[in-house]
C-alpha cells in the first residue's frame, strides 16, 4: 500500500473492548460516528482499515475493523493513529468560518504590525481546548490557545493567522498594579498615622 500523499490524521486507536476485536477509538471528526464517511482509514505503516460497525460510548466510539475478529489483534492496534488522504475530505460543505486544522499547518502568526511570530506546527488539544503551536527561526516552539481573543482573523489565502499576542500570551502584559522598583508608589503622598484614641 503507498503512502498517503497529504494525511490527515481521523482517529487514535485505543484499548480493545470485548472479546469481539472491538477498539475503543478517539475520534477527531465533529461526530465521531462520521470517521468511517470519508473512506477507509490508513496507519502511517501503510495497513488499510474499513470499519464493519461503529457506535457511540462515552467519550470515544467503539469500531470493529474488517480483519480484526479477537481480543489480542485488537489490543496489538493501542495507539495506532489512523488518516486519510486530504483529497477526501469535502471543502464545498464548510461554511465560510469554518476549516480543517491540517489547513492551518503552515500559516504565519502575525500581529497587526505584522510581526512574525513563527509558523503554526501543530493543533493540539490536552483537554482544556484547541492549543496551536508556532515555531519560528530562532525562536523556541509556543503553544497559544485556540481562541476568539488570542486568533482574530484566518487568512488561507494569504497563509496567515492575524494574532493579539498579549491574549496568546506570547508578551507579556503591562502590569500597572505593582509598585516601581524603589517600593515607592508613584504620586502617592505618604499618610501619617493617626493616634489611637482611649
């Protein structure tokens, strides 16, 4: 089997469910029943994967795969990422605000004086939401949130992400609350202490 020219990764394989060959699976498709729509599912290895039935559990969907009949094949699958090739997915169904991560791979993170702030590497999720990484010459990998605040525009065509880089935390924020260096606060006139009365 060739390798697929533009992967883009559907699912991870997780522990095996029953005796059947099941596997529980992570899904990244907005319904997690859909990973099977787009075609058969490829590892990175080359192997092919056509889903026989799948159904929805809590937190993932439960897959048996043609081929896979017992517990210990299922098992052999833990951790396997599985892709399609990009050709496969459908562009004219996305509304106009929408997008997949893989075509954010590769876009500038520009401030609105257009400084750079390295290339999008990677869209990672640990659970507290969609985090993209940047990596730039000279500079070490971030990781900012995913979000309204800190992404203010996407630009695909022009292969750019317009960025406030106080909200994605890469400058830091002027803190006006602290006293300056000297400990004394600035137009503040010293207070005398009044005496305590009996």
């Amino acid at each position: 089997m060739a390798k697929l020219e533009n992967p883009i990764l559907m699912a991870v394989i997780g522990a095996a469910q029953g005796l059947r060959g099941e596997v529980r699976v992570r899904a990244f498709t907005e319904d997690p029943t859909a990973i099977g729509d787009y075609g058969n599912l490829h590892s990175a290895d080359g192997r092919v994967f056509e889903i026989l039935e799948i159904r929805e559990a809590k937190n993932v969907v439960i897959v048996r795969f043609r081929g896979v009949n017992d517990r210990n094949a299922a098992e052999a699958l833990n951790g396997l990422e599985l892709f399609i090739d990009r050709d496969n997915l459908p562009d004219d169904e996305l509304e106009e605000d929408e997008f997949y991560y893989a075509d954010l791979e590769g876009l500038e993170a520009v401030d609105a004086e257009g400084t750079s702030y390295g290339t999008v590497s990677g869209v990672f999720d640990f659970g507290a939401g969609d985090l993209l990484e940047l990596k730039g010459p000279g500079r070490r990998p971030a990781l900012i949130p995913f979000s309204e605040a800190a992404v203010l525009e996407i630009d695909l065509e022009n292969g750019r992400l317009l960025i406030d880089p106080m909200a994605a935390g890469l400058i830091d924020t002027p803190d006006t609350d602290l006293p300056p260096p000297d400990g004394k606060p600035k137009g503040d006139k010293p207070q005398k202490k009044k005496p305590k009365e009996d």
